[in-house]
C-alpha cells in the first residue's frame, strides 16, 4: 500500500479534495498542494508542485482533481517521469496501474463521486505495476 500521497486540486476539485482529504480510510500522509479555496486558478500550477514531489520522492504518487480530469492529466503527463491517467472507475484505475505504472491519478469532480471516488483511490494505492516483458517494453517506449 502506497502511502506518501501528493494531492492537489483547481477550484472545481476543491471540494472533492477536502472529502478525500477528510475520508480516506487508510493511513495516509497527505503532501497538500492547494487549492485551498474554491476560487478561480490555474491548473497547470497545482499539477507542477505535484509532479515535482512524485519525481523529487518526496511523494510516492500523486492525486490531481479538476473538473473534467483531462486538463491535469495533460499538464502532468508533460513532465519526463510522470505517468498519468484520467479515470473514472475501479477496473480503469486497476489497469492503468497494473500495465502502465501509473504514478499521478487524476480525477474530474465532475466524472466521479463520493460514492466512488474512495474505491477508486485505495485500488490507485494497492495496485502493482506487472513486471512482465511486455508492459516494460511499452512503458519504456513513452519516454523518449
């Protein structure tokens, strides 16, 4: 179980982020890198201090939150290093782990729910990447 976390969100995610903040069951350390209010921000500032801790192993991985999940995880996968995916289930967020080793989860506020937001998180957590030939190969093909 992973449990150094880097976790930040934009306005829209705001909300969603103290609720996971706030109700993860398990023993998490949470690096918070704002937002800390619901006010107007830019994304792309939030998703550097995240991806800078993963990759400075301050944190082990990192959870961004905006309101569709498709701008932080454009903004994350620009840095060398981070893998990130945008997700919006169990079975996904398993996969995307256990195939491309993931390190840097990102959610829309608008696309999950504190009914499932949890689950999706305790799986980013447990998974494993699978170290067979074949995911090794494909992953190693990203970084060019």
């Amino acid at each position: 179980m992973i449990l150094n976390l880097a976790i930040a969100s934009d306005h829209a995610g705001y909300n969603l982020k103290n609720y996971i903040v706030n109700n993860l069951k398990k023993e998490i350390n949470f690096k918070d890198f704002g937002t800390d209010s619901d006010e107007r921000c830019d994304f792309p500032d939030f998703t550097k201090e995240v991806c800078e801790s993963v990759l400075n192993n301050e944190s082990t991985r990192g959870l961004l939150i905006c309101g569709s999940g498709v701008g932080m995880s454009i903004a994350a996968n620009k840095y060398r290093g981070i893998r990130a995916a945008n997700v919006v289930d169990v079975e996904t967020t398993k996969q995307s782990v256990e195939h491309n080793d993931i390190n840097v989860l990102c959610l829309g506020s608008k696309n999950v729910n504190e009914k499932n937001v949890l689950d999706i998180i305790e799986i980013f957590l447990e998974a494993k990447f699978i170290q067979k030939e074949r995911y090794i190969r494909r992953i190693s093909k990203l970084e060019h």
